[in-house]
C-alpha cells in the first residue's frame, strides 16, 4: 500500500512537472513569425520580470502604453472614428436643414468624401465637434456601443472591431500575463473608444487615455448628468501623449507602442531615462492582407533606427493579421 501510495505521488510530481514545462515552453506569441521583433520583445519581457535580474522592474511599474489606429488595430482607408462620425451626420442629417449646404456635412450627405475631407483636418474636427457633442456621457456611450457592435469595414466586409491585430492581441495578453498593466494612448476620442476597449482588447476603460471635449456637470430631475460640450478640451497627439500619461497614469511607462510620427513623443518619453526600456514602431508592409504605407511614419522610422527602436514589419513578421472569424 505504501509503495502504490508513493507511486501515486511521483506520478502527479511528473504530471505537475510536465504541465509547468509545457506552459513554460508554450509560445506566447504564436502569430508572429520567428524575427528579431518577436525576440526583442520576449527578452525585455523577461529581463524586467526576472526576480535575479539587474533590470527587474516591480509589477506595480510594470506600465506599458499602446497607440490604437494603426497599432492596435487598422486605421485605413480612414480612421474608424471618421468613418463614425460619417455615420453620425447621416443620422442627424434631419435635424439640420443647414447641413444641405454647408461643408463638410453638404459633401458627405451626397456621399463625395473626397470633397467632404479637403479641408483636411480643420473638416474632421468640425464634423466630429457637430456629432460628438450636445448629448450626455451616458447618451454618446449608448450611440457609440450600438455603432460599435454593427458598423463593418468598406473593404474586408469585417466589424471595425475585427480589425484588430491577432499578434497584438497575443502581445497584450503576453504582457498582461506577466504583470504589466497595459494602457491605449490614442489620439482618438477618449469616450469613443472606453465603451469597447475591454470587450476587444481586455483593457478597461479607466485605462484608456485619449483626445476629448470639455464637460459640464448638470442637474436634472431624474438626477446629475455631465453634457459633452463643442469644444475640444484636450488632443492626446504628439507632445500631447506625454502629458495625457501624466495627467491619467501617474507613472511613466517602461514600454511603449506606435505606429506613427504622432507617436514619437511618447515612445522618447518611454524609453528616454534610466533602467530598461523597450519601444516598438508597427511598419505598414503588407498591401495583400492589411495596407502598405510610410506616409506618416517616416520621421519616426528613422527614430527607429537612430535609437535602437524595435521595428514590426507586418508582412515578414506576423503570420496572420486579424483574428479568425467566429462561425
């Protein structure tokens, strides 16, 4: 009895030991391929959480910061949030007469984006301001949720919330996984994305720091409610990331994650002190299965290569691009 009893707890030693070695052993990042971008991130992740490390970093500063269009998830033929407000111009078309013949609206209402977005970013903005505004949080939530759960991609036919990168899925998660806390720092609309971030990319809302518009707090009789205003209060772009950090985190991140010239301040604020650092720019190189471009990141390629920034080349580096479709 005592020989089975002990057979018995050397078979579960082996079992336990076998199942640490193969989670141990797992690939953590099984869509992308085999390159020196996969390798990079995995030492730095365990060089920072190796307790006999000289670059151990504590989990509670384990702050990772992730750009979204572009680097989460596709931002062409045109930022999803555009393509949102598009939608939302359609939708209140009726109540302003006014659209009719007045830009951009006029020009999106007959369907001629080219003509609607000449004006560059002085039209976006004043479309966004005339459709994100003049309702309460709760109201512009609801919108953006239903929006979010129907609206699909021009081109692939997908959700705009499919469009989302498998291998930075897996990066999330790998980090996660490994106690960093990991944030979207966006240049989109920080109450455009909070109702969805988690349902996507497991990223709650509390940590997602963004552009918005002012706020004001009302009293109404069925109780207190904040009024989204049209008046921009703060754009989390450029040298604005830093600050939006600052101001939501507190802390500086040890990681960060672009795609784009907009995101260069915020990787240099990453990784431009002491202690391990990691930085990583996602490069537009795969015109078959995503969209091939530069225009917008050439100044932060050449960061790239100029400071030992780690570059994703989508095309050689990532074996698949958006997750499988659920049947």
């Amino acid at each position: 009895m005592r020989f089975q009893s002990h057979r018995r707890l050397l078979t579960v030693v082996l079992f336990l030991t076998c199942c640490a070695y193969q989670l141990h052993a797992a690939d953590p990042l099984p869509s992308w391929n085999e390159s020196a971008a996969k390798q990079n991130i995995i030492q730095f992740v365990e060089k920072v959480t190796s307790r006999d490390s000289p670059d151990y970093v504590p989990p509670e500063l384990r702050i990772a910061t992730f750009d979204n269009d572009g680097t989460l998830w596709t931002e062409k033929p045109q930022y999803f949030q555009v393509f949102f407000a598009i939608d939302r111009v359609k939708a209140l078309a009726p109540q302003h007469p006014e659209w009719k013949t007045e830009e951009p609206f006029a020009s999106v209402l007959r369907g001629d984006y080219k003509t609607a977005f000449a004006g560059g970013e002085a039209a976006v903005l004043k479309m966004v301001i005339a459709t994100h505004s003049g309702m309460t949080t709760t109201e512009f939530e609801k919108i953006v949720n239903e929006w979010s759960k129907t609206a699909r991609h021009p081109k692939t036919g997908r959700l705009f919330t499919q469009m989302v990168y498998q291998p930075m899925l897996e990066l999330l998660a790998y980090m996660r996984a490994n106690g960093f806390k990991t944030f979207i720092v966006s240049g989109g609309g920080i109450e455009f994305m909070r109702p969805w971030t988690e349902r996507v990319y497991g990223i709650p809302p509390q940590q997602v720091v963004g552009s918005s518009v002012k706020t004001k707090f009302e009293m109404r009789e069925d109780g207190p409610v904040l009024i989204r205003l049209p008046e921009i209060n703060f754009i989390d772009d450029k040298a604005g990331k830093p600050v939006g950090i600052n101001s939501h985190i507190g802390l500086r991140p040890i990681a960060a994650f672009g795609n784009s010239d907009g995101d260069i301040q915020m990787l240099e604020w990453a990784t431009g002190t002491s202690g391990a650092r990691f930085a990583l720019l996602v490069h537009h190189t795969d015109a078959k299965r995503e969209y091939a471009y530069n225009v917008g990141a050439v100044q932060a390629l050449k960061d790239a290569s100029e400071k030992g920034w780690t570059v994703v080349n989508m095309k050689d580096d990532w074996k698949v691009i958006y997750p499988p479709l659920k049947k």
